[in-house]
C-alpha cells in the first residue's frame, strides 16, 4: 500500500472513526490528545480520545501543517475516494492471504474487538465507537461480548467451597 494509504489505515486503528469520518479530518480536528469528529454518522460531533501512540502517530501526520489541511491526503494532495479505500485494502488482503478479503470497516471492528476481549463495559464501547444507541453495540458485538461474559465467569466468580465428594454424599 502506499504510505499515504497507509497513514490512514493505522488512523482508523488508532480512532476507531468510520472512513468517511476519517476522510473528513483537517488538522484543526486533532488536539489536546483526541480527535473531534465534526461529521459523524449520527450527526452529532464528537471527541475521540488517543491512546499515548495515537497522541504521538497523529502529532507526527499533522505537524507543521495548517489547521484546513486534510489529515490523510492521497499523495497529489486530494481526498481519498471510497473506491481507493476498498481496492487497497482488497491488495492488502491478497498480498497477506486473507480470505474473505479485509474490508476498511474491519478496521473499526478490529479497535472494538479489544477491549471487549479485555472485559470492557458495552456502554464504553458504545461511547468509544460513538454508537447512537447500545443496542447497536450489542448487535454488532454481541458474540465478543458473550464470550467475554463466559471468561468472566470461568475466571473472577468465587468459589462456593464445595468439593466433589461433599456434593455426592449430600444427594
């Protein structure tokens, strides 16, 4: 991929922004450690914090810019199209051998499924992804999110106490 193409695929690991909030990105939007999402899917703005490599990944892309600039230009300048998007990530996906081929929206799934695996609330998630409503969440995530709630169960419910041998000679 080029590296432009590049920049952008690691902003939305970093953001977990939907492409066309990604592509809507100008320098001004980055600061103080988030980004502000002024066109969202909702259409509501919104401001994603960024982890520490985020902070420093999105310092580095946007340094010495101006504050109209888009954040993740192509190389002549323009705005990535939608089209460029899903071929590069279609490359991608043959040059890695990923099959079904990797969509730029997995991306997105790929920053939610951590901290789901890692036990996280369903309403930070929601708040994370930005997520109208937790039902959303829920329904997009609802296999992660079962299968964080069976580990939590294997691994922090306390014990009872009861040892085998009790439990047979009290039935």
């Amino acid at each position: 991929m080029p590296t432009e193409f590049r920049r952008l695929a690691r902003g939305a690991l970093y953001t977990r922004l939907r492409l066309g909030e990604l592509l809507a990105l100008r320098v001004a939007d980055v600061a103080d450690g988030q980004v502000n999402v002024r066109h969202s899917k909702t259409g509501r703005p919104r401001a994603v914090p960024l982890s520490e490599e985020g902070r420093e990944f999105f310092d580095e892309v946007t340094s010495g810019r101006a504050g109209d600039d888009l954040v993740f230009p192509r190389q002549d300048g323009q705005p990535w199209r939608r089209m460029d998007a899903s071929r590069y990530m279609a490359r991608a996906s043959i040059a890695a051998k990923i099959r079904p081929a990797a969509t730029f929206h997995d991306l997105r799934r790929s920053y939610a499924s951590l901290p789901i695996n890692r036990g996280t609330d369903a309403e930070v998630i929601r708040e994370l992804l930005g997520h109208a409503d937790l039902r959303m969440t829920i329904r997009a995530y609802a296999h992660l999110l079962n299968r964080t709630v069976a580990k939590v169960v294997k691994k922090k419910l306390p014990s009872f106490g009861f040892e085998r041998d009790n439990v047979r000679k009290l039935a």
